[in-house]
C-alpha cells in the first residue's frame, strides 16, 4: 500500500459526507529511520468536518493499510483547531520527528496532554508520523507540492503504461518550476515509481499548477484518481548543522565543514568512499555508493586538502553523501623541477641534498609547486535525479550559500 493513497481516498471519504478539504500535506520524516515505511511519509488532511466523525472515518480506513502485514502499523490523530498554532511542544515533536527519533509511548502521552483523539492497528507505531503531521505546518515554513496521480485498482502490481516520450517533453517544458521528474542523464522517468503500489507517477515542484500541467501531459494508461499535496520534499529540513563529526549521531543528517585528508578511492561495487577531517579535529568516512552514478565521478576528483561543506546521513559511522559544497580547491602539487638550461627533469642529488640536472649541473633545492587541472570548480554538487532522497534539497531550487552545479 501507500500512505498517500490512505491520505488521499480518506480525504474523498470526507468530502463524500459533505466535509471539505483544503489541504493535504506530505511530510517526509527522517530518512535514517529503522521502522519505516519506504518513503517514510506522515499525511496531515485538513478538513472542517466534526473532529468525532473525522475520527470514525479515518478509523474505519486503517483497513486499507493492509494491516494484516506485521509490518504495516498504521497511526492515526485528530487533532481540532488551527494546524498553524499547535502547542509548542506538537511542533517541536515535528521538527525532531524529520531529525531524530521517537518513540511511540512519548507520541501517544504528548497527544493526549494536547487533547487529541487517536486510533491505531498493530502496535500503532504510524502514531508518532500522525502527530508529526499534525505539528509540521507550524514547525516547518519552506514547503514545494506534489501532483500525483493513481492507477486504476485492477492495474496495481502490472507494469505501467507510460509514455516515455511525453514525460520528457513535459518535463523539458516544466523546468525548472517542476524538478526531478526525470533523470536526463540515466534516461530514467524518475516520477514513475518501480514499485507496485497504487501510484501511476508523481510531479514534485515549487508550483502547484505547474505540477497539474506537467500530470496533465503526460500520455499513458488512465488516471484513476488524482491528488494535489503540500510537502517538505525538496527542502532539506532533515539536515542539521554540527561543528564537526563529532557533534554528529548515528541515523541523523548533517551538514558539515571539513577537509579532505586522504584521496578518494573506489571499492568492490562501483563505491567511492574519502577521508575528511572536520573543523573539531573529527575524522570520518563520507561515501558515493554506486546508485548515486555520476555523482561519483565529483568525489573521485577530490584531492588531500580540498576544503568542503559536506550533507548526508551518518551510517555506521560513514557520512552517506547527498550534495557537497567545493569551498577551497587544491591548485598545486610538488613536482620533481626541471632544469631551466635544458628542460629536462633534474635527478636526485642525495639525500637532503635536493636535486641536480645530470647534463647541466644546474641545482635545485627541493620539489616546485606546479598548477594542476581539476575537474571541479567552486560550488556545490549534487546526487543526480535518479539517486535523490524524497527530502533532499535540488539545487536547482536556489536558496545556496555559493554556485550551483545542478543536476537534471
């Protein structure tokens, strides 16, 4: 199943009984969390129906969350009032929610302080994403939309029918108000989901009429239903800033100076992992793993010395990159000089002797500095479409603290 599609059909439920809908909100949470769903995504629907209907209704759709899966434990809050001014605490559970961790017990016992009504099946872990919903609109103030339309039900778990041609040409036309729909470089659809859920694509951007003209375009097999969703996705909310890895926690993302202090190397898999060593004198491993493709080719170039600003997620002690920042480029290297009579490389003169050209006996007296071509420049890279977590900030959204280097 899929938490959108309980949020979505649950909001068609309540305008059925006569209630209205003015907003669905998509809230991505932490990305380093164990006991998650795929996505790991809370739904707010705001609605003016009564808060005890609310609560039968959205009790009754549990049934749609195939519960009978052990690992499906689906949550659900009624919270009345104005979504903006939840109690401090609610927002601040939220913001800890896309951050950190939380345990079911805490979310359950902070509901009820707040007087909100909650149902659950299995050990109603989903609890903890509903009450995030419910506080992310006053915990949270940069938000983009997503269009995403669903498949006819006797379609799900069959392979899509969609036109290739049609999502790229709309796609083309959309940037950059509509990002991430497909991954130009892999030839990759990426709003096309892989999995069988009941999802025929979704449409992120920072408009939301641009990403129902993108839905709009593209051709294939019908559209069953359709929903329109205000998200975190695309603005980096999970990320924190720390002094140094030190500061930084298993299952957290962060956002850290550092240099690097050993060149990039390639392991078994197509991985590329780098030494940095962060501004409280903290080393750690940050790491390209190979579904971030190109992305690799930029921490491959990296060279000893290269100051960066680093972002990603801490697991088992390596930094998972997401995007980096070039702060300080490495422009030279030490070099065996040569002999400016003749141009030829100078040999070794002995040990702390320097060096000697063997043909002219011209000195010199250690290694010169000599330029280096880079294949990187000031600014900040990316993970490319096809490799980029829900929450994660495009570049192409702006909003950076240098150049940018989008990918698309």
């Amino acid at each position: 199943m899929c938490t959108t599609y309980v949020a979505a059909t649950l909001a068609e439920r309540i305008e059925a009984v006569g209630g209205t809908v003015d907003r669905r909100l998509l809230v991505r949470l932490n990305p380093g969390v164990e006991h998650k769903t795929r996505g790991n995504a809370a739904l707010a629907v705001r609605t003016d129906l009564d808060p005890e209907r609310a609560l039968e209704l959205a009790r009754e759709h549990l049934d749609l969350a195939e519960t009978g899966d052990p690992r499906t434990n689906p949550g659900v809050v009624v919270a009345p009032g104005d979504p903006g001014r939840v109690p401090d605490a609610v927002a601040a559970f939220a913001r800890a929610a896309v951050r950190d961790y939380h345990d079911v017990d805490d979310a359950v016992a902070l509901a009820d302080r707040a007087g909100y009504e909650t149902a659950h099946a299995g050990n109603g872990r989903g609890r903890i994403g509903a009450l995030a919903a419910v506080g992310a609109w006053a915990a949270f103030d940069d938000w983009t939309y997503e269009c995403i339309s669903y498949r006819e039900r006797d379609r799900w778990g069959t392979d899509r029918e969609v036109d290739r041609e049609s999502v790229f040409a709309a796609a083309d036309a959309a940037y950059p108000d509509a990002w991430d729909t497909v991954d130009r470089a892999e030839g990759y659809p990426v709003c096309v989901p892989r999995t069988p859920c009941p999802i025929l694509h979704g449409i992120r951007g920072d408009d939301p009429e641009t990403v129902r003209s993108v839905a709009d375009a593209v051709d294939g097999e019908p559209v069953a239903s359709r929903a329109l969703f205000v998200t975190n996705q695309g603005t980096d909310a999970h990320l924190r800033r720390v002094d140094g890895f030190g500061d930084a926690a298993e299952g957290g993302a962060y956002r850290i100076d550092a240099e690097v202090v050993d060149p990039p190397e390639t392991r078994e898999g197509g991985h590329v992992f780098a030494t940095l060593r962060s501004d409280d004198g903290e080393t750690a491993a940050v790491a390209a793993f190979e579904p971030t493709k190109r992305f690799r080719d930029r921490v491959r170039a990296l060279r000893p010395g290269d100051r960066l600003t680093v972002c990603g997620e801490l697991s088992d002690g390596t930094l998972k990159l997401e995007k980096f920042a070039v702060r300080e480029l490495v422009r030279t290297e030490p070099a065996t000089p040569e002999c400016p009579e003749c141009g030829r490389s100078m040999g070794s003169a002995g040990a702390d002797q320097g060096y000697r050209c063997r043909d002219c006996g011209t000195n010199a007296d250690g290694k010169v500095d000599v330029p280096v071509d880079r294949d990187l420049e000031r600014g900040w890279y990316e993970v490319p479409p096809c490799a980029r977590r829900h929450v994660a900030r495009p570049l192409v959204r702006g909003g950076f603290d240098g150049p940018v280097h989008p990918e698309r």
